[in-house]
C-alpha cells in the first residue's frame, strides 16, 4: 500500500488492490487475536487499531467500486440521485467515479489516468474549460477519500455532486 504511518501517508498510484484486500482480510483477523497485547502495551496496539482503521477505510471505498465496477451500465441517473437525496455522500462519489471512468473507456475509447481523459475529452471539445475543472475538482475529492489523514484540498457538496451528476449523464448521451 506504501502506508508506512498511518498518521502520514499517500498511497500507491498503482496498487494491487485485490492483493491490498487480502492483506487486509488477514490482518484484520491477526489483530483480533492480539487483543491480549493491550494488557502488555496498550500505545502497541493503538498503533495497530490505527493501522486498521486507515486500511479499513481504504478496504471499503475499494471494494464499494469493485462492486460499482462489476456492472457500470447499471448505474443510472436515477440510482445516483436517490443516493443525492438520501444524503449517501461516498456511494454518490463512488457511482459518479465508476460511471465516468467507464463513460471515458468505453465511449471515447480512452485508457489514460483519469486527469489526462478529463483533458482529452475537453481538448476533443466535448466539454468546455469549467466542465473540465470541476470534474478535476472531482476528481481530488474522490482522491482526498482515499487520504484520511490529509488535509481535504476539495468540498464539494451534495449540490456540486448533483451538477456534477448531470454532467456525467450528459456525456453517456453525447453522439459520437
């Protein structure tokens, strides 16, 4: 994972998720079964419980977008705005990700990062220059997820998500 403290960290730019997941699995079960450290160090297994909660996190948002990813198509506008008005803040985020890098792959036959299909889309003047930024502005929100520990460099509300929403639908109707 490149996670070597769990108060200050970045995760790897190409990371094995399905091996991270495993990992995950069998530290989450070794810990439980060192509870008994607490009676010896309990600072020892703080440091661990922090490790858990940062892979915790990272181990939901992946397996949230595996399982966004196994059917992309299925993910509709109509899906993503009862997520908006139930207030479902990381699902929205993790359906407009998947939907959109599936959009990108599939109908402009894009395979970049996902900041260089942003740019290629625009540069093919399919959106214009504020699209462009806010789904970058997306795009580091999504990220900063991932990065619990930081700063957030990017908020965007549930409003900005909804605009944000229907640019992303608008591109899936684009005839190309």
């Amino acid at each position: 994972s490149g996670i070597k403290d769990p108060t200050d960290y970045e995760t790897k730019e190409v990371l094995d998720r399905a091996k991270f997941m495993n990992y995950f699995s069998t530290f989450k079960t070794t810990l439980k079964s060192l509870t008994f450290i607490e009676s010896i160090d309990r600072t020892v297994l703080s440091r661990y419980e922090q490790y858990l909660s940062v892979f915790d996190n990272l181990n939901n948002l992946y397996l949230s977008e595996k399982n966004a990813q196994n059917n992309p198509a299925s993910i509709s506008e109509a899906l993503v705005e009862s997520k908006i008005n139930s207030g479902d803040n990381l699902s929205v985020v993790i359906y407009l990700y998947v939907k959109l890098n599936h959009i990108f792959k599939t109908k402009f036959k894009l395979e970049n990062d996902f900041s260089d299909m942003i740019n290629e889309v625009k540069k093919q003047k399919y959106i214009g220059e504020n699209t462009a930024k806010l789904l970058h502005d997306f795009r580091i929100y999504r990220n900063d997820i991932e990065h619990v520990n930081k700063e957030k460099r990017k908020d965007l509300s549930l409003k900005d998500l909804a605009y944000i929403k229907d640019i992303i639908f608008g591109l899936e109707k684009i005839e190309l």
